[in-house]
C-alpha cells in the first residue's frame, strides 16, 4: 500500500525499562485492533525485558533505538514529527528525568523531544521512585509543558511489595490514548485537589439469597468519569454497584456496593466531603417489598406475586442535603414517546431533580448500554444545553469535566 494512503492515526508507542514494559505489548494489541499505525520505540534497555521481534511482529513495524540507526532517514526526527501521539509505557523514573531534562541520547528521547502532538507519559516504578522529590519535580515540569502525566495505579507491584506506582491496566491507557488523539486538551490538571464522588454500574435488589432484581447497566461510563477525573488530578471515589468486568480507575479508590440501600449509604457517606457527586449508576427504582431468608421453591402452583417498595431518590437527597458550593451532576437514560422526544424529558428532569447537570442520554436500540460509545445532552441548571457527539465513553466523561470546572468555588 502507498504509505500516504494510509490514514489511520499514527502512534509511537514509546516503552521504556520497567518490568511493565511486557503490558505495552498489550497495549500496542489494543491500538491496532482499533484501527492505529503503531511504531514501537523502546528504549535500548527496554529490550532486556521483551524482545524486538516481539513488537516488530505485532506492529508490522521495523524496530529501532538509536539515534544512529537508519540515519539516511532520520529517523529521530521523522518519527517524531509524523506522530499524531506519542504513548510512553512504562514511562520509567530514569525516563521522566531524561524527557523533562530534555536529552536526547537515544531514538525514544530525541522523539519526544521532536514530536509536536499530544504525548502521553504512563509511569511505572516502585512507590518510592515514585514519591520521591525528584520524580515529582520532574512529572510537575513535564506537566507544565503540556505532557500529559497519568496517574499511577495503585497496587501490587514486583516483588512482595503494593502501593502506588503499579502501571494502569493496559485497557485503560488505549482508552486514554484515543481520547487524546479525538481530543488533545481532554485531560488538563484542573481538578487537582478536588474530591470527587462518582456511582457507576448498577444495583441489584435481592429477592432472596439467590435472586435478583437488575439492570443492563455495564458501568463504562462512570468508569469513565473517574478515570478521566483522576487523570485530571481529582481524589476520586468510585462507588460501584454492579458492572461488567472492568478494571479498577488507576488512581481512584473503589468501594463496592450491591443494592441501592448500600449505594444510597456509600454515597451519603462520601459525599458529605465532596466538592462533586455524579451519579452515573443505574439505581433500581424498585427493589422487593421483603426479601426472602431462604430460596424460593417452585410449589407446582400459582406463583407468589411479587411485591415491590420504591426506593428512594438518593440524586434527589442529595440535592437537599448539598454542602455550600457543592456541584451535583445527574445522568437520565430516556426514550421518546408520545408526550414528548428525549430532549423534552431530560428538560423536565432536570428542574425534578434540582441537580446542576444532567447528562440526558437516549437509550434502547443497543444505544448507551453496555456500548463502547456514548452521546445525549448536557443539560445545565443555568439553561445552557451542549449537544455531545457520539464518542468513547472518555470523550463525554471529558466535556462533562468541562461543564463541572467553572461551578467549583476557589
Ligand atoms: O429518575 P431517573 O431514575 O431517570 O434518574 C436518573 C438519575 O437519578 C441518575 O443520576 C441516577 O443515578 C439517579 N437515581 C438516584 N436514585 C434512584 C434512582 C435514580 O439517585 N433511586
């Protein structure tokens, strides 16, 4: 193919020597899969941990890490400058100190230093290497140029040693990848020192030990919203309720909970020191009027109908019991109908909920749920009304972000 012909987005995928380094093979997967030229540039002593034929072959990539390497090319200009992102994982300590002193002695260094489009540093290292001064000064000065700087995960690292400074699940850093390659400016440093609640996935109501009362929701998109949040700098506590198999937010404490009752505490709980509250779960509306002790048997009969108590609004609590200056965001899944289209009963949920924001999205013919993309309405107290495109669930999570920043007080 003629190489000019090729528009898909071309990443560098930079991995510097971390043991981590074997997840950027994981990640390199991700990208292509969703449609990304990736060239891998690993630092020289990257490949003591996984091997050049490795991600030339998962590339289709030649594989380089020199500055005098294809030096006909120049290569350690073009590299960079033909980059539409450059993702680096594991961004090492050794490697942030080289990138924000500005070096340039090998091919990933000199790309970075080339390189005019959004770059993504993942860092990885041990939870001393991580907090210590220098490292920090250093991710500070690479922020303040414009990098973007993930927040590490927090977690077992190698060795018998946990903390921070575990690397973010592989899924998660594609999806920040691609949020900032629709989106160069989706995650500033604006939310650094905000404490941010967020409610994701949904509940289930028991019936008895063994049965439920659930809902489709998958959690993505209050996943979402804590990633990105966290990746903005906020203190992020997600409460999750029932979800798909997704990974734990890098960055971001989770506290898990099954029924809307445990939601509703959870939720109360933390949000008494909270500056924002979303409320991404699908909470059930209904749960059963009693919960069995022991399992319902078939008799042969007439099942026993079953009784349903509604539960209360915990959005609706919130907003009475909200603290001096506190932002509440609320999200309403909705289907046109006869008295009026999506927009119409968003509207109208908004002044019923007494919430700031409202994040209308229309549902059923396989939109919202369980999908990879998201779009609706934002709907703010003030009246303004944003129209989100359909995006990756981090694209909407990002302009929701946008709306919440200018009502927080100083
Ligand atoms: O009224 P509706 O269920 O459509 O409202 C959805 C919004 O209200 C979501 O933000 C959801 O998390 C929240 N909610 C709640 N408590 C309930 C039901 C919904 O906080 N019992």
């Amino acid at each position: 193919m003629n190489p000019g012909a090729d528009r898909r987005p071309r990443v560098v995928l930079g991995v510097g020597a971390g043991i981590a380094a074997y997840k950027s093979c994981e990640v390199l997967r991700g990208l292509t899969e969703s449609g990304h030229r990736v060239r891998v540039v690993p630092t020289p002593a990257a490949l003591n941990f996984v091997g050049a034929a490795t991600f030339e072959a998962l590339s289709g990539q030649p594989v380089r890490t020199e500055v005098f390497d294809d030096v006909p090319d120049v290569a350690h200009v073009r590299i960079g400058q033909t980059a539409d992102l450059v993702l680096v994982t594991p961004a090492t300590a050794d490697l942030l100190a080289r990138a924000a002193a500005g070096r340039a002695d090998d091919l990933l260094t000199a790309t970075l230093l080339t390189a005019r489009c959004p770059v993504l540093m993942v860092p990885a290292m041990h939870t001393e290497m991580w907090e210590h001064p220098a490292t920090q000064a250093n991710v500070a000065t690479l922020r303040e140029r414009g990098t973007v700087v993930a927040e590490p995960a927090s977690g077992r690292l190698t060795g018998p040693d946990t903390g921070k400074g575990r690397l973010p699940d592989p899924a998660e850093i594609v999806e920040l990848a691609r949020l900032l390659l629709v989106r160069a400016t989706a995650l500033p440093r604006d939310l650094a020192s905000r404490r941010v609640v967020v409610s994701a996935g949904g509940t289930r109501e028991p019936v008895d030990p063994v049965r439920f009362l659930g809902n489709r929701s998958s959690g993505r998109q209050g996943y979402a919203l804590a990633r990105v949040a966290a990746h903005r700098g906020a203190d992020v506590t997600l409460v999750a309720a029932h979800t798909a198999d997704l990974a734990d937010p890098a960055g971001a404490r989770v506290v898990r909970v099954e029924s809307a009752e445990e939601l509703r505490k959870a939720v109360h709980a933390e949000a008494a020191s909270a500056d924002v509250v979303v409320m991404a779960a699908a909470v059930a509306d209904f749960r059963p009027a009693e919960q069995a002790m022991s399992k319902i048997k078939k008799t042969g009969g007439e099942p026993t109908p079953l009784r349903l108590a509604a539960n209360p609004d915990i959005l609706a609590e919130l907003v009475a019991a909200r603290r001096d200056g506190q932002v509440l965001v609320g999200f309403a899944a909705e289907t046109g109908d006869a008295s009026g289209d999506v927009l119409h009963h968003g509207r109208a949920k908004l002044v019923h909920k007494g919430c700031d924001l409202l994040v209308v999205n229309a549902v059923g013919d396989g939109r919202a749920f369980g999908t990879e993309d998201n779009a609706g309405w934002l709907l703010a107290a003030n009246g303004s009304e944003t129209e989100l495109p359909r995006g990756p669930k981090a694209l909407l999570a990002s302009a929701v972000w946008d709306a919440v920043t200018p009502l927080l007080g100083s």
